[in-house]
C-alpha cells in the first residue's frame, strides 16, 4: 500500500546490513556500552545518514516512508544504532531548511559521512517536557555571542564534535525568545559530564553539558534569532515518526526470536509452539508489530503528502512505543526464565523497548497532542 520498488531496496539493503553486521555486535556492544564508530562509517557509505537531504546537497534524496523502514530495519539489529541515524536525520533536517550555505558547507557533509558526530541539546534540569523552563542562554558580544548554561542526558553528548544547542537569547518573549546555535564542542568553554549508564540502548551514549562563558561567532546562529523553538517543533513529526520506526523494529526482532525460541523448545514431550497459551502470545505479539508498521507508514506518507500529520505521527509514536514494551515482554515470556537472563536477546530488547514510551516526547504527551487535535478539528480530521 505504501512501498515502491525503491523503497524495498532500500528496505531489503539496510535488512541485510542489520542481519550481517548489527545483530552479532548488538550483544557485546550492550554489555560493553561501546560506541560503533566502525559501524557508523559502514552506515554511512550506505546512505543510512541524512536519508530526506537532497542529492544536490549531498543527501540520498530519499522521502519520510524510506526513513521509516530505515529505522525500523536497523533497529531489528540493535536500536541503539537506529538511533544514531534518527539523530543525524533530525540535525541535517534542520540544516537543510534552516541553514546557510556556509553552515551546509561547513557541517553537512562530514554529517553525513559520519566524520562529525552531532547532539541535538534541549534538555535541561528544569527542562524536559516543558521546553519553556530551559535556562541556557546566549547574550550579544559585539557581532557574536556568549553561550552559558547545562545540559543534561544528551544523545552523543560524551562523543559529539558538534551540538545544536538551543538557548534563550530573551528572557522575555517566551517561546519566541529562543534560538538555535552550532556550536563546536572542541573549543574552550564547552565542558562534558562523565557517560551516563543506561538500562536499555546501551550503546547510545549520552551525558551532560557545560556551557562557560562559551564565545560563538555570528554565523553561529541557526536561522533566524527567535525562532529555535519553531525551527526544533518542526522536525518533531519526523522524529515521532523515527522513534515509532525504531520502536516496530524492537517488536519484529522480538517475535522473530519468540517464533524460533517456541518451534525449539520442548516441554511435556512437543514445542512449546504446539500449546496454545504460547500461540496466543505469539498471535499477540504479531497482529501489534504488524498495526504498529501500518501506522508509523501511513503517518510517514503524509509527511511526503505535505499533509498535516501531527496527530498521525503521534499516533504512530504512542502506539509503537507501548506495543515495544508490552510486546517485548511477552517475547521474554515465551523464553520463560531464559527470556530473564543477561545474553538473551530478548532480554536486551525488553530493556531497549522503554525509552521508546519516553524520548521524543512522552507517550502521555503524545496522548494529549491526539485529544488536543481531536478536540480542535474532530474526529474525522
């Protein structure tokens, strides 16, 4: 209903990269909480970073529906390393749009090759949810700027090159009082906290940052001053969309291994696969995968319409993040007290599934953005 011949090649090319290099890795790189340079490079003579950017801008040039199956596949193999991907989708969006031709030339192209690594720096101690509450700030110094302020549990954050930091440059006007910069974490001011250790998708790192006094030219600036919050909603779509991706990705690994665990494990003299129970939640787990995918493609398929998909991609991300916990529990159910054991792919899964009902906006946040659409253009919008 969605796909189109180029869509499953690319589908079918990242789903054999998943298989043949992140699967194996996925259970050393949780335990070791290792960083994949080496995979992110392969990824990245893929075409597996910046999906949507233009090929006049060095991009694949691909649509939102691609992006969508991208995350999904590679988060089969490990969905830390589907996140990494969603990461760079969401900061070359944003320079795509909102960026000059010097900052595209000056960051893109390493971006996209995996020869800079980015974060993407909202969250703060009095920041979460509530964006409204961030304290960093960036002051006026003659034609540049002075960045000061903490970040906190930042996607790459221990390893980025590069952070987009969104910061008020008025205390006054609110959401209109805040502003995106590029900033380069190589240079003096700009400190890291130590690696934060995480229950599930291990091998994302993320920690906090310090901004001291920290001395930004005027072409630092992303877009126009005022606008960061707008700029940082209008990828949040999209980002629902990856997230809700990754986490269908979660739930197909988890059947898959459910299937093989039931159809080989013997009890009472047959598979355990022959007993109902078991089939139940296998049936479960398959029907929820199979809704979850259907929402996250058509929710992508508006985007690529230029339809107002707010609601759809919410939808899509509440659903697909509560069908990744549920139903990778029921996947360490069918292991049984294996499911429970550290080297069980299951058991990663389980753990990897939950912050998928948290990032990119809670799935309580989600389900206000539905009533909120619902209540405003009703239910048949």
């Amino acid at each position: 209903m969605f796909l189109n011949e180029m869509h499953r090649q690319v589908r079918d090319m990242t789903r054999s990269f998943a298989t043949d290099v992140i699967r194996p890795m996925a259970e050393e790189l949780d335990r070791e909480e290792r960083f994949p340079h080496e995979v992110y490079k392969q990824m990245a003579g893929l075409g597996l970073f910046g999906i949507c950017v233009p090929e006049d801008m060095g991009g694949p040039g691909f649509d939102t529906v691609t992006y969508a199956l991208v995350m999904e596949e590679l988060s089969r193999g490990y969905a830390s390393v589907a996140d990494q991907c969603g990461l760079v989708e969401l900061i070359s969006t944003l320079l795509v749009r909102h960026g000059t031709e010097n900052q595209r030339s000056k960051w893109l192209a390493d971006i996209l090759k995996a020869e800079k690594l980015v974060a993407y720096c909202i969250t703060e101690p009095e920041a979460g949810t509530d964006v409204s509450g961030i304290r960093t700030s960036a002051v006026r110094d003659g034609e540049g700027w002075i960045l000061n302020g903490d970040k906190i549990w930042i996607h790459n954050g221990p390893v980025a090159d590069v952070g987009f930091v969104l910061a008020r440059t008025d205390k006054a006007a609110g959401h209109r009082g805040m502003s995106i910069f590029i900033v380069d974490f190589n240079q003096e001011g700009v400190e890291r906290g130590p690696k934060e250790h995480k229950m599930g998708q291990r091998a994302s790192q993320v920690g906090a940052l310090a901004f001291k006094d920290v001395s930004l030219p005027a072409d630092a600036l992303l877009g126009v001053e005022g606008r960061g919050f707008h700029m940082m909603m209008s990828v949040l779509d999209k980002g629902r969309v990856g997230i809700a991706g990754l986490a269908v990705g979660i739930g197909q690994a988890g059947l898959e291994a459910a299937v093989e665990y039931a159809a080989q494990r013997k009890q009472f003299g047959k598979s355990i696969a022959e007993f109902q129970g078991v089939q139940w939640l296998l049936a479960d787990i398959a029907k929820d995968v199979e809704a979850a995918r259907l929402l996250v493609l058509s929710a992508a398929s508006m985007i690529d319409a230029g339809e107002d998909a707010t609601k759809a991609c919410s939808i899509a991300k509440c659903f697909a993040g509560d069908m990744a916990v549920a139903r990778s529990a029921d996947a360490v159910q069918v292991f049984g007290g294996s499911g429970y054991i550290r080297g069980f792919e299951v058991e990663r899964l389980y753990r990897d599934a939950k912050i998928t009902q948290i990032y990119e906006g809670t799935n309580q946040i989600q389900r206000m953005i539905i009533a909120r659409e619902l209540l405003a253009k009703g239910a048949a919008a």
